[in-house]
C-alpha cells in the first residue's frame, strides 16, 4: 500500500497566498480584490509586489463582486478575497447574474471555508458553498487539499477562461501533495489502489481519507483513496473507473452532505452503475465554536469516521 | 453629429419599436422605456465615442451600462438602430430562441451587451469595475450608466456610490432615471428617498441635474456638462428628470404602465401619435 508522510503543515490560505503572489509575477492581467481581509486571505505578497493592481473594497462583498465582474471588460482575470460564508451566501445573486450568467472571467477565492474556521462559530462556518456554487450554470468548483494543491490550483484557474469557486480554509494541516504536481482541472487524483472500497474526498478530508485508508490496511481491507479537487465538473471516469473495482464507495467532505460533493457523487452512480454509499459530511446542521479538531471530532468529519463509514458501506455490498 | 432632427426622428421611431415590441409578446416595460427613449439614442448617437463594430472588452472606446435592465425594448431598440445587430432582430423580443431576452444578457451573444441586468442594483458595481481598468489602460475614454431610482432603494447601489468617490472613479458618469415612478406606486409613497442630489454630494460625488430628461437638446447640453465635470477626481452623477411612458399620452405620468404591454387599440392610438420615420423593423 503506498502510504503518505509530510513534514510540514500549512494552511490552505497560504497556499493561495502563494499562488497569487506568483500570478502576480508571471500575469499581467491578474488583478485582485479584497474585501477588508488580506491577512486572512494571505494576500500581502501580492499586494506589496503590484500595489497597482490591488483594489480594497472595504466590506462591501456585493460591491467587490460586480466590480470583479466590470474588470473582465477590457481583459483582466480578478481574484476576490473573503471568507466563504460572505464569497458565496452573502452575494449569491450577484455571482449568478453577474458573473455566472454573465459569463464574466471572474475567480472567487474563498477562505475560512467549512468548520475549521474554529472558534468564530457558525455565522463564519459555512457548509452549503460547494451547494450554492456548482448549481450555478458554467461554474467551476474546486476545493484542493493541502498547500501544495493550492497553490498550483490557484495558478491553474487563471488559465482557465470562465468563472470559478475555489475553496480554501484556515487551519494547518500535512502537505503531502508533490509542490511540482501540475494541476488539471476536474481531473481526479488516484493516491492509493485497493479493492475493497472507494473513498473520494475532498479539501481537508483529503488527508483524513488517507490515515483512514491506513487504519483500514491494518485491519485487512484495502482501500482506494481518490482526491477530488474538482466538484465540478466532476471527473466521472475516475469514479466508475474504481467503484467498478471496489464494489462501495465513502464520499468525504467538510460540508454539509446535501448538496455537497457527497451528492455529485451519488448522482453519476445512479445514472451510471448504482453502487452502495456513505456520506462523511455535516448532516443538515450549523456548527459552533471550538478548536478545529474538536468540532471535526464533534461533527464526525475525521479518519475515524470515514473508517466506521468504510466498514458500514462494505457491509452492504 | 446628427442634428437634433435627426435624433427626434430615432427617437419616435424608436417609440413605435418600443410598443410594438411589447405589444406583440403582451409583455415587458414600455413605461420606462419610452422615459428613456430621448436620451439613449442621444448617449449613444451624439455623446458616445464609439467604435464600429463590437468586442466585448471595448479598448479605446466608451462604454455603458445599463443596470435597470427591464427597460430593455428601448436598449435593443437603440443599439439595433445603432447598427450593433439587424433591426429585423427587433421581431424576437421575448420569443423562445431569441437573443433578444426579457432582460439583457451576454449569455446568448447580442453584440451591444457587456452585461446581464434585471435583478436591480448590480449595474453601477459593474461600471465601476470597467472604469477602473480604463484607468490602469490610460485611456481617456468614458463609462456611462443608467439606473432607475427606485432601483437606488437597493444597498449595494451605496456601496458602489461610496466606493466611486473614495477611489476617484471620475470617468464614470451614471445617470439616474428620475421618474419617480416604480411599480407599486410613486417612489415617495414606496420608499421616500429623500433629496437624491443631496445624497450624491455626500457621498462625494458631482451631481448634474437635467430638468427636461425627455428634451434632446437639454440632454445634449446636460451631458455635455457632466464630461466637462469628469476626470477632475470626483465620479459625476446625473439626475434625469423623465416622465414615464413619454410620448404616448395614456402611458404618461403613470406608473400603471411600468410592465403592461398595451392591447391592439393602444397600440394603434401609440402608433398614430408617433408616425414612422426611419421604418419599421
């Protein structure tokens, strides 16, 4: 079984944080936006390198995203920054007629998603984004793992032509992913081969799924891990690919399982090859303040979980 | 230039399209259409610098917007009679398969249209986005705007108004259509704003007022104020007086034909009082 280690942990954000001071030495065209949240957003990088092409908004997310979408018109790719909650819920009309509808090469880059956002409670912790985002005609959704993927997703997306929802979150967690693995649009990442059952996770769940996939092996029962980074489009092949081998499948993710990745996966397995299931996610609930750990012990969105959701779904085959 | 013969006779022509694109589909917004009828066919035929042709990013030519996107008869109408699509286009209004949606879109390609509008309040956000790039390009090229007042009672117009000043976007002039009319009734009654003029300068803009919105040569002159008055560091706003449903008598001063399509007697008593003048579509 082919194992992962790490020997740093990093914060998603950062990865972004990355990504865009890079885009911001290679890409004329990159502009970006926040809304009164840099530190957060890790975009002082950017911001220090092309002053000229940074725009404060204040906290004015409705106002940022029609901004965003009028900075098309004339060639710029805009990068908005702000926690999830205020990237999606807060201005979800002004996503869908201006930019989505629109058509407008806008990417909406979203921190602080999910519960990992921690203490500030559940007004910040929004689990219905990837929900809201991949209803919307033509969005693209992407929720990377660790700070490697997004960094490289980051870079990725302004390559792309079109509006996309990219999803990051606040704590640190292991960097596992190869800082040189270029990164394909809705193209699925095998990370280990079983046969026994499919575990398809996505963001900070990504790394759960693989210590599960450990405590699995040592109880006899292989277990393929595949990293969906991108929700949509959704990588189907990958999917059928291995639940055509496995039989089951554990669909992981820090969100609630309504509308969630869960659900995308559950819908190409029913057109296709209805196959047994189990879903790791929040169930229809807000969250509360605590440590990122404790509320993803409290809400069951850890290794262990995704174990007891592993030996469930194999039982029903 | 055309004279302002010339725009007269665009504007009651593009009148006549204006009902008889709602008549035929007995749906859309003629009253605020024909509100602005004098002074879209000015902004686009004697103010805008434009180029031939269309692209989407618009380099080196001005740019509008038109936020309150129920008024589309009279933007499709314009633009067609400005040469952006065929005026036969006029014929699909409202139809399954046109391009020529109930309210604008760029989703189905219509040269002339920069931006989805309907969902009232995101227009001025938009302007200001394209604004700000025309800066970072140098160019010396001007945004327009349009936006109904009672579309003002959104809030993220204030954050835009806010933004506008403290940024400097002074090649944005948007425009108010100062009607005081919206669909529930007048827009004291609705939600009473108050001294719109007075808000604008708080907020640190330039504010021109044009009393006769409906008269081609107040406009000519108030826009031409309100250029004069750009690039000096402060975004321009102009409050257009307008009567709604202007040039049709029992459409005007009224808000009752805000989103009624009239029947065929209306149309024809429409017709009568705007006799054709370029042709019909």
């Amino acid at each position: 079984m082919k194992t992962y280690t790490y020997t740093e942990k990093k914060d998603t954000r950062s990865g972004f944080g990355a990504g865009l001071a890079e885009l911001g030495r290679t890409n004329p065209n990159v502009v970006a936006l926040c809304a009164d949240l840099t530190p957060s957003l890790k975009m002082g990088e950017f911001i220090k390198e092309n002053p000229e092409r940074f725009f404060q908004i204040g906290i004015a997310e409705a106002n940022m995203m029609g901004i965003a979408a009028g900075m098309t018109i004339g060639g710029k790719i805009p990068f908005t920054g702000t926690f999830a909650n205020f990237a999606t819920g807060r201005v979800y009309d002004q996503i869908r007629q201006s930019i989505a509808y629109s058509d407008k090469n806008v990417k909406i880059c979203a921190s602080h998603a999910g519960l990992t956002l921690g203490e500030d409670g559940a007004t910040h912790q929004i689990l219905e984004d990837i929900g809201l985002m991949k209803m919307l005609p033509g969005m693209v959704v992407i929720n990377p793992c660790d700070f490697n993927q997004t960094k490289a997703a980051t870079i990725a997306i302004a390559e792309y032509e079109g509006p996309v929802y990219l999803r990051f979150g606040r704590p640190s967690v292991p960097i596992f992913t190869p800082a040189d693995q270029k990164f394909e649009i809705g193209k699925a990442i095998q990370l280990t081969e079983g046969n026994d059952v499919t575990i398809v996770a996505t963001g900070h769940l990504v790394w759960e799924a693989l210590e599960a996939s450990k405590a699995l092996h040592e109880q006899g029962i292989s277990a393929e891990v595949i990293n969906i980074h991108t929700i949509k489009p959704l990588d189907d092949k990958a999917i059928l690919e291995s639940v055509a081998k496995t039989g089951c499948v554990v669909t992981a993710e820090e969100h609630n399982v309504l509308g969630g990745l869960g659900e995308s996966v559950a819908r190409v397995l029913a057109t296709n090859n209805p196959t047994p299931q189990e879903f790791v996610g929040t169930n229809d609930t807000f969250g509360e303040s605590g440590t990122p750990a404790q509320l993803m012990d409290k809400y069951e969105l850890n290794s262990a979980a995704i174990v007891k959701k592993a030996l469930a779904v194999i039982k029903r085959k | 230039m055309p004279n302002t013969k010339q725009l007269e006779d665009l504007t009651t022509q593009v009148r006549r399209d204006i009902i008889r694109m709602v008549h035929k589909v007995n749906s859309g917004h003629p009253g605020g259409s024909l509100g602005c009828a004098e002074f879209l066919v000015t902004l686009y035929n004697e103010i805008m610098d434009r180029k031939d042709g269309f692209d989407m990013d618009g380099i080196g030519e001005d740019l509008f917007f038109l936020s309150n996107g129920h008024i589309s008869p009279v933007f499709y109408s314009v633009l067609a009679r400005a040469g952006y699509f065929p005026v036969e286009e006029l014929n699909t209004f409202r139809l399954i398969d046109s391009r020529l949606q109930g309210h604008p879109t760029t989703h189905e390609g219509l040269p002339g249209i920069r931006i989805a509008s309907g969902s009232l309040g995101q227009g001025m956000s938009v302007a200001l986005g394209a604004a700000q790039v025309k800066k970072m390009h140098g160019e010396n090229t001007t945004i327009y705007s349009l936006h109904g007042d009672g579309e003002l009672q959104e809030g993220q117009n204030w954050e835009a108004i806010m933004y506008a000043a403290a940024k400097k976007v002074d090649n944005l002039i948007a425009t108010i259509d100062l009607n005081g009319q919206q669909i529930d009734g007048s827009t004291d009654d609705v939600l009473a704003m108050g001294s719109l003029k007075g808000k604008f300068e708080a907020f640190g803009w330039t504010v021109v007022e044009i009393e006769k919105g409906n008269d081609i040569d107040a406009i000519i002159k108030g826009m031409a104020e309100a250029k004069a008055k750009s690039g000096q560091g402060k975004p321009v706003c102009v409050l257009l007086k307008t009567i709604m449903g202007n040039g049709v008598d029992f459409m005007m001063h009224t808000h009752e034909w805000h989103g009624k399509a009239p029947n065929d007697e209306q149309l024809a008593i429409g017709l009568e009082q705007n006799p054709e003048t370029l042709g019909d579509y």
